[in-house]
C-alpha cells in the first residue's frame, strides 16, 4: 500500500469512527511517512508494518472508553517524573553548550573584523602586519561561518529530540491509560534535501577557507618576522629574542 492510499483510508476510518482530532492524527502518520522515507524505508514498508487503516481508527475509537487503570497511570506518571529530572538536566546542559557555540561564533566574527579592519579596541588583539591580519581575519570568518553553521543544526537538533522526548512521554501515559499511541519520532531534524546540500556545501566550503587562509597566514607571518616563532619576534607574549 502507498503513503496515499494508506492516509485516505485512514481518514476514512476515522471520520466514519468519529474520532476526534482525526486532521491531528493524519499530520502525524503523514510525519511518520517523512522520517521513515528519509532512513530509506519505502512507502510499502511502512505502511506493512503500520498495519491495517481500520484497526488503528478503531483503537482511536476506543480511546474514549473509561478503562479501570489507575494504579497503572500513577506508577507511570511517577515513574516519568523521575526521568524528567535527568531528561530536564540533560537538555539544560545541550542548551548551554548550544550558547557557547553561539558566543563563540560571535566572538570570531568581531575578531575577523577587527582583524581584517586593522583595529583593536582597548589593545585586545596582538600586533600583526597588515596582510597577515587581514589573512588570519579571512580564516577566523570562515571559522565563524563553520560554527554558526554548526549551531543551527544543533539547535534542530535540540528541538527535534525535544519533540521526539515528548511523544515518548505522551505515549507512555497513554499505553498506561489503554489509549492507542502514535508513532515514535527520530531524535535528528528531517531537513529537505536541498536544505541538507546547501548546509553540507556550506560547511565544506567554511572548513576549506578557514584551512587555506590558516596556512597562508602562519606563512605570510613567518615570511614577514623572519622567524619561525613569529609570535615571539612580534612579542604577543611579552618576551622578544635576544639579538
């Protein structure tokens, strides 16, 4: 059976159960389509192992009906909650990692500027010829292009696994409570192919500038002190060779 044809039945189905937020539930097995496609699974697989349209309408249809498992729902609310406290200390510390990526890109975009304008406010930055800094500017840009990068996937990311945690959680009260459960989500963002290709080649293309100018500037740099240690000779660290 293909995607179609599986969805319209199903929406058939549920419209002829009357069941409740049917558009909700179509929009989730339509994002079930979607992620399962994208790991390389074909609509026929899908839809084998989702199983029959009618029977899934029919455990929504069910979902209404008072079931005598309280004790089952307390035991898997209280148990949830204790995952929550981990689940909720994890995800603060992906976000403060997702902010350190954020600083950090910013801090190398000011000081590709800086470099590449010749400046440095309040003496923050070491001496560099003209060229040199305008070449070490051209890798911390590209440097910061790569990490900006980095961390709009990683806050997709977040999200997504964000998304994916509460369906967990969703489903595993309503299996306590004997309603049907709608399927599970990845933990990756699905991103058009498109998309995936212009971040990938961006990528790529920040990763080859940042090493080219890199390389370029350490040489640039020694070429213009004469010394291999070109930090030295310009005194970054306060200490300058004996002549």
């Amino acid at each position: 059976m293909m995607r179609s044809e599986f969805l319209s039945k199903l929406a058939v189905e549920l419209k002829k159960n009357s069941v409740p937020d049917a558009d909700e539930i179509i929009n989730e097995y339509e994002q079930h389509f979607a992620f399962k496609m994208a790991d390389g699974y074909s609509e026929e697989e899908i839809a084998a192992k989702l199983g029959n349209p009618a029977e899934l309408a029919s455990q929504f249809e069910s979902a209404g009906e008072d079931r005598k498992s309280g004790g089952r729902r307390a035991t898997t609310a209280i148990g949830l909650g204790f995952i929550d406290i981990f689940a909720g200390a994890f995800f603060i510390l992906l976000m403060a990692w997702e902010i350190i990526m954020a600083a950090f890109s910013i801090c190398n975009a000011v000081a590709a500027v800086c470099l590449v304008g010749g400046l440095s406010p309040w003496s923050i930055l070491p001496h560099l010829p003209r060229l040199s800094g305008v070449v070490f500017g051209l890798s911390l840009a590209a440097l910061s292009v790569l990490s900006a990068t980095g961390c709009i996937y990683f806050a997709l990311f977040i999200r997504q696994l964000m998304r994916s945690y509460s369906r967990f959680h969703q489903n595993a009260l309503a299996a306590a409570s004997g309603r049907p459960i709608l399927p599970s989500l990845g933990i990756y963002p699905r991103l058009p192919a498109k998309t995936n290709r212009r971040i990938r080649t961006l990528a790529l293309f920040s990763v080859a500038l940042f090493t080219a100018c890199f390389v370029l500037g350490m040489i640039i740099s020694m070429i213009s002190s004469g010394s291999l240690e070109f930090w030295h000779t310009w005194g970054w660290f306060g200490y300058k060779p004996f002549i």
